[in-house]
C-alpha cells in the first residue's frame, strides 16, 4: 500500500501506472517515465495555486472596500434627508438596501412606529398666538404657516385647555 502525498489516504497500487486517490481526488503515477511528468504537472500546479488564491483574496477585499464606501454615502445621503427612492437611483441600487442600511445605522423609526408630532410647540404657540393677534380666519393662517386648518384648530383647542403648558 502506498500513502498519498497531498491527504494521507493510503490506496492498493494496480498493475496501471496511474493512480487516483479516492478522497482528495491527486493523481499518482508509477514508474520512471511518468514521474517526470507528475513532478512538472505538480510543479505548475503549485506556483498558479497560490498566485490564484491571492488573486481571489485581492478581489474581495476590494469588493469589500466598494460596498463601504457605497455604504458610507448613502448612509450620508440619508442624514442629509434624500427620500430613499432618490438614494438608489443615486447609487444603481435596490430601496430595500437603502432601508436596511438606514435600519442597520439606526436612522429610522421602529417597525409600525408612525411618525407624529411634526411641529414643536414654539411652533405651534406661534401659529396659535399669530391668529389671536391678527384679525384673520383660521384658513388663512393655516396657509399663512403651512400647517393644515384641522392641526390649527386642534391647537387652539388645546391651547384654551391648558393656555400652551405642557404642550409635547
């Protein structure tokens, strides 16, 4: 029996001169005119191996840099308040990978978590101090202000409740 040199494995030497190991798959010859052949085969073999390994390692870690960087600006695009369907047409990339970068960040809210309270209250004592002041209808100041007349007048609701304390 005869050992192979890349596994361990041990295999019956047939009356043929070339042999396969059964669990690495090396191929063994036997006998003076084919090892030779084997050495170079080997020999050519080894010195692309490596350079190939190294090669597919460069390629990674580049690929690797590109997604960090593509990272790093949409997250920025994002802080600077780009809806997320203009990120990826920015970038040529999915709406699903800008949420999740922006989940992965921690800039959005949580899931069924809706957004409420757009206007602090400096803004809405503003708003409802404008309107007593001025002689006008709520449609107008809401408009004056952008803000919509049913927010208005939920404001100055609250506001002759509690006289704009404890406003969130």
């Amino acid at each position: 029996m005869i050992m192979c040199s890349k596994c361990g494995n041990s295999f019956i030497v047939k009356d043929t001169n070339e042999h396969t190991c059964v669990r690495c798959g090396k191929i063994t010859y036997f006998g003076n005119t084919k090892i030779k052949v084997s050495r170079f085969v080997r020999s050519v073999r080894h010195s692309y191996e490596p350079a190939q390994k190294r090669e597919d390692e460069l390629t990674i870690v580049r690929r690797q840099n590109r997604k960090d960087i593509l990272r790093k600006n949409v997250i920025k695009d994002i802080k600077l308040g780009y809806h997320y369907k203009d990120i990826a047409e920015k970038h040529d990339i999915a709406r699903s990978t800008v949420r999740l970068y922006a989940t992965q960040e921690g800039l959005t809210k949580k899931p069924g978590e809706r957004r409420r309270g757009k206007f602090n209250k400096y803004k809405k004592m503003e708003v409802v101090l404008d309107f007593h002041r001025s002689n006008q209808s709520k449609v107008q100041v809401a408009k004056r202000h952008k803000v919509s007349r049913m927010s208005l007048a939920n404001w100055l609701d609250e506001y002759k409740e509690h006289l704009g304390k404890d406003w969130d």
